[in-house]
C-alpha cells in the first residue's frame, strides 16, 4: 500500500480533528461530501412533535412550485416515526426523506434541537441549498431566491431578525474574545451595538456550498455538542447566530436581506384603532415586497396562544433609513454624526421615521406604515390554514394508531 504525503497526512489529522462529523465511514476527507454535491432545492427538518408543520410548510411550497426538489432531515426512527415517514414521502413528488445519522458521524455531534439544521445543510445532496424552518410559510415561490441579488453576489444569503432588547453583551463580548479580526459588517449590526440581542432569524438560509464550504462547517462546527453547551448556545439564542458568526470565522462571504424582521397577521386585539399588525414575523424580499413568515399559522405561539391567525396585514420591521435608530438613540454615535455633517441636533438631520417597535408578549409591532394584503395573498393564506386542517386531523389519527393515507387527498385543491 502507497505510503501517504507529510502533508496529506497532515490535513487528514487537522480535519478529523476540527470537524470529526465528516469522517462517517467509507469517508475519509471532506472532499467527497463536496464533490457529491449537485443542483438546488430545500432542506426541512422535523421530528414527530412537528409532524404537522412540515406537512403544512411542504404543501404550501408545493402550491407555489410543485417540483422544486425538497429533502427532509431527521434524527432516526425514534425523532420520526416511520408512519409519519411513509405519510410525507407519499403525499408529495420530488421528495426524500433522509436520516442525518447515516450521513455524518454523530459521536461528537450530539444532535438534538435546533443543532440539526445546520448539519442537515451539510449533509443535503445539494450544492445550493435553502433550509427552510418546518413553521415557515412563503407568499412567493421560494425559488426566487436563489436569484436574489445578494446571494448571487456572496453565494450565502441570511435573514435578520427582530429587534428585541437592548444592551446584549454578553454574545458580542464573546465573540471579540476570540475574533479580534473581523470583518467591516459586526461593527455595524444591532447586536454589537446593543441595539437588540437577536441579528439573524434562521428560519430561512441560503447558501452555495459549493462557493462557501468552509463557512457552513464553521458554523456546524460551533453546533457541535460541546461547542453549543459550553459556548455558542450559551452566548446565543440556540443556532440563530452561528451561521453568520461562522463565516465571519472563517472570513466567508454572506449576505443580509436588508431590512429587519417585520409583522404580518391582524390589528391588536382590543386596540383595533391603532396600527400595530400583531401575528408571526415577516420577512420581505430585496423589493421590499413579502416574502415569507415564521411562527406559523396560530396567533402567539410564544404564549400559547393557538388560535388560527387572521391574515389581513403586514409591516415592515425597518432598517432601510439613512441613519437608523442606531444613530439617534446613541448619543456617541449621535454626537460623532452631527460633527460630520455640521449640524447642531439631531432635529436637522435627514432621517426617516424610527423602526416599528415590538411587543414581544403580545407578538405585535407598532409603528411604521401598515399595509393590506392583497386578494391574491389572502386566499394563498387561506389555502395554507385549510391545508393545515388536514395536517392537524391526521397527525391525531395517526397518534391514535390508525393507518392514513396522505394520497387520498388532491392537496393543491384544497
């Protein structure tokens, strides 16, 4: 047998070492997952507890493209029983059903939670790949953003989250520790300056593995068993923010949406004279028009609060002003801008209306300017809730041992 290079040997040992995962036998290198990779389509994640999100979410994508090429992600037979994986591997075409475990070596991941998405990503068949939380739901064709501006342009496309409580420190502290070299983005993020502790919403990511690799096993990396109890998890709200933190490791291009997450749903209960939209949070496109929503169909999952949402209006979270709230409410930043432009307050300077704010308890946003949905998204909304009937109806069967068929229905009439 060939003897193998210092240097191949080398890198064999540094990369079992950092991202131990990859090493599922026959696999050696890293190099073979990623060469294996081709074409496009989305990634969901879902365990028996939510059996109806995903069949919810995979029907209502199949709504808006019925062949977008869709794999499901899950941890054994014991996270997704194997009824419930018959039901979604037959209710729809061009899906696969996959176990993350036969994938990638789980002795150091330790999957659970929130810590199998990012590892799902990886271990996916495709090379651009959209994951796509199993309670969020699109108003347009999530294909789209594969040809989003930004993403053409960084090959890695986050969403920001919203803006909620001030003065975080304790995430942006840890990551000067142990990045002192960063890039030009962190510095001007809500995050590090203590403007809300939340900056990405990982409810939806887009990435080309084939250009950004390195930055999507950094951000597994930081999902590992010890990494997330010791750290990550400990500095942020579970994964949200290692995917972004991940490719400032390994200084990988990405790209933000631009504007912060907003609100869709129905007027504040008891407050229906005033503007704030109360619902799930939104997200808009790079025209500024919705896109999609996370938090599902019910009023306030936050709170328990199960009620079917009424789909009437949506708000945008902000973000797009000259000189955003950052600059008005800090009053160094302030101070440093008015010096700048020559002015003497702040009452001269050109800035838009503040961002909406948010009442987290009440999962409503106040503020800003409030718009309709059209006819066109309101039935697409109601098509989603009909569907999710079905869903809620089936998984009780299905817990009370009878054998349903997901084929008996016509779900694109529903």
């Amino acid at each position: 047998m060939a003897k193998t290079r210092p240097e191949v040997e080398f890198f064999l040992k540094l990369e079992l070492s950092l991202y131990p995962f990859l090493h599922l036998h026959p696999r050696r290198t890293s190099l073979s997952l990623y060469e294996s990779y081709t074409g496009r389509g989305v990634v969901i994640c879902a365990g028996n507890n939510q059996f109806e999100f995903i069949v919810s979410s995979i029907q209502a994508i199949r709504l808006l493209n019925p062949t977008l090429p869709i794999e499901v992600f899950y941890m054994g037979d014991g996270d997704l029983s194997p009824e419930r994986q018959t039901y979604v591997r037959e209710m729809t075409q061009h899906i696969e059903l996959k176990d993350v475990y036969k994938y990638l070596e789980n002795d150091e991941m330790m999957l659970g939670g929130w810590s199998i998405k990012a590892f799902s990503l990886l271990a996916s068949s495709f090379a651009e790949v959209m994951l796509i939380d199993s309670d969020a739901f699109f108003l347009r064709d999530p294909e789209q953003l594969f040809s989003d501006p930004g993403y053409a342009a960084a090959g890695a496309l986050f969403f920001y989250d919203r803006t909620l409580w001030t003065d975080w420190r304790v995430g942006p502290d840890w990551l000067r520790s142990m990045m002192p070299i960063m890039s030009s983005f962190p510095k001007t993020t809500r995050w590090f300056r203590g403007m809300s502790s939340h900056e990405q919403e990982s409810g939806v990511v887009v990435i080309n593995k084939k250009l950004r690799y390195q930055g999507l096993l950094a951000t597994c990396k930081m999902n590992m068993r010890w990494e997330r109890d010791f750290y990550s998890y400990k500095v942020f709200y579970g994964d949200k923010e290692t995917f972004w933190t991940g490719f400032e490791m390994v200084q990988d291009p990405y790209a933000f949406m631009k504007t912060f997450g907003g609100a869709i749903g129905e007027r504040r209960e008891g407050h229906e004279d005033t503007d704030a939209v109360c619902g799930a949070q939104l997200h808009l496109n790079h025209l500024g028009e919705p896109l999609w929503w996370n938090g599902g169909l019910m009023r306030n999952k936050n709170e328990g609060i199960k009620r079917t949402l009424k789909f009437d209006f949506w708000k945008s979270g902000g973000g797009l002003q000259k000189h955003r709230e950052r600059i008005v409410r800090n009053k160094v930043l302030l101070n440093e801008q008015l010096f700048e432009l020559g002015l003497e307050s702040k009452e001269q300077m050109e800035t838009e209306p503040e961002d909406p704010t948010w009442i987290f308890e009440e999962s409503c946003l106040e503020g800003g300017v409030m718009h309709e949905l059209n006819d066109e998204q309101k039935a697409l909304t109601s098509a989603y809730v009909r569907i999710d009937a079905i869903a809620k109806e089936d998984e009780q069967r299905i817990r009370a041992g009878e054998s349903v068929d997901s084929k008996a229905y016509k779900w694109s009439e529903v």
